[in-house]
C-alpha cells in the first residue's frame, strides 16, 4: 500500500496537477489545494486501480483527471469504514470521514473524461497529524475509531 501520484489544483471542479510531494496542514488538506479547508473533504483518495479501469475501458485519463488528492496502489478504498485512520508517510495521519459522493451536476472533469469515477470510488478525509506525503510513501491502515 503506497501513494502513487500527489495532484493539487488552484480550483474546485477541475482536473489537478500531479506534485512529487506535498504538505498535508492539520484540519485544513493538501497546502496549495482548492479543496482544502476547514470541512470534512479536506483530503480525497482513488485507487489507482480504478484509473487504470477507467482507461481500459476507452478513457484518456491519468493521475489527477479525476480531481482526487492522492492516488493509491493496494487499497479498496470504497470498503475502509468512515472513522478508520490512516498513516500517509511516517507523519501525516488521516481519519475517513465520507465515502463517495453526489455530484449534482456533471463537471468539466466528467466532460473532459468522459466519465467521472470519484462519486463512486472516491473517499474523503480530515487531517488529524500534519506532515509531507512523497510518492511512493508507505501507508498503512491504523485504526477505527469510536466516533
């Protein structure tokens, strides 16, 4: 389990721009990303996986297309629990707190992609400890909480 893309971008509602690394702030998200800020989105995660899917199925889509945060190798991310903490690198920590989402109306993502995975695949997260995220950091599933 390990990041395998960072993508930030300066507005919400489009594709992002893929970094080597980052700084996840404590309850605010990705420094530098629209999506950032004090809610409970701060953060959204896609298996890479579920890109590689969307491009075998006809799509022309990379890391960042689909406007998620960090990509991932060997994670299912739809089936971590909301409350489950996970360790991004040896600092950052994050806690799940949505699965999915709705999306009222179709994006520039979906228009350019011509689909777009995260109202299905996509899961979101609150920073609870601070730290930079490089590709290729480690991660690991740390706990459930009681919350």
């Amino acid at each position: 389990m390990k990041i395998v893309s960072i993508a930030t971008s300066k507005k919400k509602g489009t594709r992002k721009a893929s970094v080597d690394e980052a700084y996840l702030k404590k309850e605010h998200g990705l420094k530098g990303d629209a999506h950032a800020g004090k809610w409970h989105r701060q953060v959204s995660f896609l298996a890479s996986e579920e890109i590689d899917k969307a491009r075998q199925s006809g799509l022309d889509v990379t890391f960042g297309d689909f406007a998620e945060n960090i990509a991932t190798t060997g994670i299912d991310w739809k089936n971590i629990p909301v409350g489950t903490r996970v360790r991004l690198g040896p600092d950052a920590l994050v806690e799940i707190t949505q699965i999915g989402k709705e999306c009222h109306n179709r994006c520039a993502i979906y228009y350019k992609a011509g689909d777009c995975i995260m109202p299905r695949e996509g899961v979101f997260a609150r920073v609870l400890e601070e730290g930079k995220v490089r590709c290729g950091d480690q991660i690991s599933i740390e706990k459930l909480t009681n919350s």
